[in-house]
C-alpha cells in the first residue's frame, strides 16, 4: 500500500531540458489519461495539494490582520507543529510552496510581536529543511552510486533539479534574513503602528519579554530580523546546523551563498558572552570541518577560494579566543605542527589582506586540497607538455607519488574524509 499511496500523490510535471518531449506533449499525454486510473490518481493528489496551497494562501491572507492576527498568545506554536510536523512527506517542489509562505509571514511580523511569534515557527522550520534537505541529498547520492538508464535517469535529474530548487529556496530565505544590508525594520518610515504593554492585545507571555518597551521609547528598541536571529539561540541553532550541514551539499550555487553567509556572522561572535562562546565552538569545529571537507572533494573545486577564505575568518577571529580551530587542523595527517602555527601567526598580522590569507590557507592543506576531475584527466594525458606551466604549490599537489608507507601517513588522498579528523 506505501508504494501505491507514494505513487498516486507524486505529481507529474514538466521540466525544461530534462523531460522528454515539449511542454505540449506532455499537458497532451496528461489531458489523454482523464479516463484511466492514472487520471483518477491525478484528481486525488491534485485535491489534496488544491486544499494544502489554498489553506497557506488563507493563512498569508489573515496575517495581513497584523496584530489581530499576530497577537493571539497560543498561535505560534501549534501553527509551527501544523506547518511543519509532517513536512517531511511532502515532495520537495510541494516544500517550496510552504517556505514561500512562511518567509512571507516572518518578513510581515510586526516588530513589537517578533519575539512571541517568529521563534517556533523558524526553528521548527529550520530543523525540518535540515532534515528534509540532508536526507534527499543522501538518497541522491546512494541513487547515484549505481547507474540507471533511460526513465530511472530521467526522473532521477528531475528530483535532483527540485532538489537543488529547494535547497536554493532555503538557503536565500536565510540569507534574506540575515543580510547585512536589508533595509532596517528599525526605520521610522517602515515601522507599524506600535503597540506598548498596556495594549490588551498583547499576549501575556509577551509583556515580559525584553523587546516590548513602554510607550514613547524609540523605535531603535527594536532589533533588526539579522540581529533577532543572532540572539535568539531557539531560532540560532536549527539555522547553524542547516547551514553547516548545506555546505556538504553538491550543491555549488547554494554552498557559496552559504559560505558568505558564514563569513558575515563569524565576527558577530567574537565577544566574551556566554552565547558567543559556545556558538564559536561549534563554528571552529563543526564548520571548520565542514569545510575542510568540502575543500578535499573534487566536486566543490570551483569553491576553494570561498571554502579557504571561510577557513582564514575562523583562524583570524578565534585563534586568540579558543585553541579549537588550531586543534582541528592539527588532527588531520600529515599537517605538521610548526606550518599550522606559522599559518595562524602570518593570517593574523596587521594589514594581510583576504587573498594573503586565503593563500596561506590553501598551501597549509595543499595535500587535502580535492583537484576537480577534469583537471585530473589533463594531468593523465599531458602532463609533461604542461608541467613547466604550473605552479610550485600546484606541482606539489598533482605530480604522481610513489605508494610507500610514508607518503600513505602524509597524505589522505581523495577518498573521503571519514578518517581524517583523528584525536591527538
């Protein structure tokens, strides 16, 4: 029953360049199955989704009630469960639908109403695209491992595109969130009517929270959504994760949006706070990781610079602050002790500037440094005619090693990372 169930809510849709056949053909061979079970099997699923989308239309209607809407003290949280407890059923282009939706919402919360009713409905949200996002890149991959022909590739480049579509949707409605630039909601010209805490419209729980001022205080009281996000750790930590998680993605597009949305926030939490320390903890371990990773795969070649710039941010902002960063590339083989301190001293004296460090970065793990695969088919073919072209640290990397004892300790190759972090 799972996979006729499965089979009878799959939508069927078209997709340039990966489907066979024009977009007339295929309305044409979906118009000629009105009479078969395949047709009856479209009107249960086109049903259901005609009710989910209507009920996210519905609700992005009432939100427009501003605080009448906002304001009710028990929305958020079953609101969040509804949205998002079984999200993880619903195909990925059907997800699309629901985070275009919630983005909607969050961007449109009153300031004042921000505290009470955007932080379960984002961390809930966050925690399933995480979820969602790393399991379908996972079953992705394992599909991947074993070759398909014909219509099994077909639909296996179709989930993939909405996959990636997904992904992408996630990852901008974050970085819409925490952009620098995004036009302040502190601005006097763009700011609601303000509600104070004698105004009975304001739910209980949200009269002792500290972004509720008395009447007459500036509109500056309030937090930007970049700020709001950085300090709540009910909204910070299902974000980190997602985001840590998104740049193992093979996904280049979304994996430098998140780069740069890293190298935004890494100096937000170089203070003495006890939520700064613990989220650069996490920042110089998993991330750090996270990104030494990628930096060793084939497949995120084009994104070196940004992966090593990200690296360089960490070791600029929190080698003086926590021994952690340094801890983790110690643990990799074959990176001595004495280039890791020297590549720390030289990335943080006064005045090196960003391609310096990312350099520095680069040539420290130059043996775990992934070389793409075309790059690895000219080096088989021509790599006497172009040897004398390349550089010293690119020599180093590509000439052929004998297989000895010493060289397998030196280097991890490029088989994967799981053995790479080792304790000391």
């Amino acid at each position: 029953m799972r996979s006729i169930v499965s089979r009878i809510l799959t939508d069927r849709f078209w997709q340039a360049g990966i489907s066979v056949g024009s977009k007339d053909d295929f309305y044409a061979r979906v118009t000629g199955t009105k009479s078969t079970m395949e047709g009856f099997a479209s009107s249960i699923r086109g049903s259901v989704r005609t009710v989910r989308e209507s009920c996210y239309s519905i609700l992005w209607c009432m939100s427009k009630l501003d605080v009448d809407f906002y304001g009710f003290s028990e929305l958020p949280g079953p609101l969040a469960h509804a949205l998002f407890a079984d999200a993880h059923c619903l195909s990925s282009h059907q997800l699309i639908a629901l985070l275009n939706v919630v983005r909607l919402m969050v961007d449109d919360c009153p300031v004042e109403l921000r505290s009470h009713f955007v932080p379960p409905i984002l961390a809930t949200c966050f925690a399933q695209m995480d979820a969602k996002c790393s399991s379908e890149w996972e079953k992705l991959a394992q599909k991947q491992v074993a070759a398909t022909e014909g219509e099994n590739l077909t639909d296996e480049m179709k989930e993939e595109s909405i996959l990636r579509q997904l992904t992408h949707t996630a990852v901008m409605m974050i970085g819409g969130f925490l952009d620098p630039a995004r036009q302040s909601e502190n601005n006097p010209l763009f700011l609601k009517p303000q509600l104070t805490v004698a105004d009975p419209k304001v739910p209980s729980s949200a009269k002792d929270a500290s972004t509720y001022v008395a009447e007459g205080n500036p509109a500056s009281a309030y937090p930007s959504m970049r700020k709001f996000c950085l300090t709540s750790s009910t909204v910070l930590e299902p974000l980190l994760l997602f985001l840590t998680h998104a740049i193992r993605m093979r996904d280049g597009r979304c994996c430098g949006v998140v780069l740069r949305v890293f190298r935004s926030l890494i100096p937000e939490f170089a203070d003495d706070s006890p939520l700064s320390a613990s989220i650069r903890e996490f920042i110089s371990t998993d991330v750090l990781k996270a990104c030494i990773s990628s930096l060793n795969e084939p497949y995120f070649v084009e994104l070196q610079k940004e992966l090593a710039q990200l690296i360089a941010s960490i070791l600029t902002y929190y080698s003086n602050l926590t021994a952690t960063p340094r801890q983790i590339l110690l643990s990799l083989p074959g990176i001595e002790e004495s280039s890791v301190d020297k590549c720390i001293d030289y990335i943080m004296r006064q005045g090196m500037q960003q391609r310096q460090q990312r350099a520095l970065v680069l040539d420290l793990l130059r043996d775990i440094k992934g070389v793409s695969i075309s790059e690895q088919g000219r080096i088989t073919k021509t790599a006497s005619a172009v040897r004398k072209e390349r550089s010293k640290m690119q020599q180093e990397f590509l000439k052929e090693r004998t297989a000895t004892a010493e060289d397998r300790k030196a280097s991890p190759g490029l088989e994967g990372v799981a053995g790479m972090f080792e304790e000391h």
